[in-house]
C-alpha cells in the first residue's frame, strides 16, 4: 500500500475532522472502570464522537485507485423517561480519492451522511440483552458525484447485544431503500449486517472484531470486509479518549470497490455525563 502517497491526504482531512467536531463538555470526570464497556456498546448512555480514518485501494475500473475515508460519527443519547432512551448516531464521511473511477481523476470532500436513531430501553432485559430500533436515513450531502449516490434513502434499523464479564457481542442491521432523487443514478436497495465481538482486559484494552457486510439488493452482491482492532482507553489531561489501529481484510467486495487489505485507525472522545 503507499502509505507514504497519503501524507499530503493527511494533512488535507484532518483540518477538516478538527472544524467538523462539536465542542461537548461535560463537569463530571467519570470512572473509567466502566467507559471502556460502554463504548464497545453502540447504544450505550454515552457521550462520545469517535473518528475513523480507513484507508483501501485496488479501486476503481481498473483497479489503480484508491481511497481515504474518514468517519466523524457522534453517537447522543436522551433520555425519553425513566424507562426509554434515544440514542442518536450519525456518520459523516470525508473522502479523498484519488485515481478513481479511472486514473487521472481525483475527489476530495463530503460524502452522505448516514443519520440513525435507536430508541432502547433504559436497562437490560432480564436475561441481560441490550437492544435499540429506530430509523435510519440516508442524507445526499455528498459535495461530488463521484463521492455520493444523489440519493435520498429511508429504512429500519436495530441492534442487540449481550455483556458478560469483559466479553460484548452482538450485531446491528439496517436496511436503506431510496425513494426520491437523481433519476440518472441508480437505486438504492442495501442491507447492512454487523456483527461484533470485542473483550475488554483489565488495563482497559479493548480487542474487537467484527464484519460490516453490505449487500446490494440491485446488483445482488456483498461487500464483506472483515476488521480486527486493538484500542486503549487513556486520559490525556481532563480529556478521556481511546486509541485503536487494525486491520481489514474484504473477503467478498464487488467489482470497483476497494480490494484486499485495508488499515483502520480510531480515535474516540468520551464526555462522560
């Protein structure tokens, strides 16, 4: 992979994630001795915004692009009542590929947004799942053609999972199907499955896994990209966060999409309330 060809992208994004980060605040510090369990929850009652930056190539018609993507992703949860909560998460992608859809062509800017909201009970069930549903909408906030699908999208969503000990694991779905848009771009028909399984050590370490299979209902193929991940839980002053770096591997991935190994870096600000 040429890492070293995306230094210049570098610096090029992470103006952009800095401007693109809400100014959260929180008066209360938090132990620690339960963030790290939270934040392997994807509906947990926490303030946190990670940022993940993945990088792919072989991409492209002829296989030569390749592509910098960097997720903001603010996760805000509310309280409904004492018994209901709604947990809201969006993905707001950055994007700078190069190469792509043949040599020679290059975008860089905002891609869709993907907005979802969870409504989740405020405590387990009694057999200890953990479960959330709601809608999810895809947003054409794409500034490229060649960086979004021009498409307007609606589905449900939902996630469950179990923790037992260090051990979390479950999985999420939703599923997006586009009803207004531009009508020279094809529709939207995608299902997304996530499942997951993290274990957390005594010092805070955090090993995960998980697939975030897509599969496309117009073209009838699947994007399997399998990821592992090491993180850290740290405190760098009155700033919690946690660091991670993996790898991913695409098991399945169709013809002009991102191939082979890709690399994945975290990093998670936690605001405990």
């Amino acid at each position: 992979m040429p890492f070293n060809n995306s230094v210049p992208r570098l610096r090029r994004v992470l103006p952009t994630i800095a401007l693109a980060l809400p100014a959260f605040a929180s008066s209360q510090e938090g132990g620690q001795t339960d963030i790290a369990a939270q934040l392997a929850n994807p509906i947990a009652s926490l303030i946190s915004v990670p940022i993940q930056a993945n990088y792919d190539d072989n991409f492209g018609i002829d296989d030569k692009g390749s592509v910098f993507r960097t997720n903001v992703q603010p996760v805000i949860p509310f309280s409904l009542n004492e018994d209901w909560n709604v947990i809201s998460r969006t993905i707001l992608p950055i994007i700078d590929q190069q190469d792509t859809p043949f040599v020679g062509y290059s975008e860089f800017g905002l891609g869709d947004v993907t907005q979802s909201l969870f409504f989740s009970p405020s405590k387990p069930t009694a057999g200890g799942w953990t479960w959330g549903a709601g809608p999810a909408f895809l947003l054409p906030t794409a500034t490229d053609e060649f960086l979004g699908a021009e498409q307007w999208g609606v589905g449900p969503t939902a996630v469950a999972l179990k923790q037992s000990g260090p051990w979390t694991f479950g999985g999420l779905v939703n599923h997006i199907e586009s009803f207004v848009g531009d009508d020279d771009r094809g529709d939207i028909s995608a299902t997304f499955l996530q499942p997951f399984v993290s274990y957390i050590t005594p010092t805070k370490t955090t090993f995960s896994m998980n697939l975030e299979s897509t599969y496309n209902w117009e073209n009838t193929a699947w994007s399997v990209p399998i990821n592992l991940q090491v993180s850290q839980l740290l405190k760098f002053g009155d700033q919690l966060m946690q660091l991670g770096a993996g790898v991913r591997y695409r098991a399945e991935s169709p013809d002009q999409r991102p191939e082979g190994w890709g690399v994945r870096l975290n990093v998670v600000f936690v605001y405990p309330r």
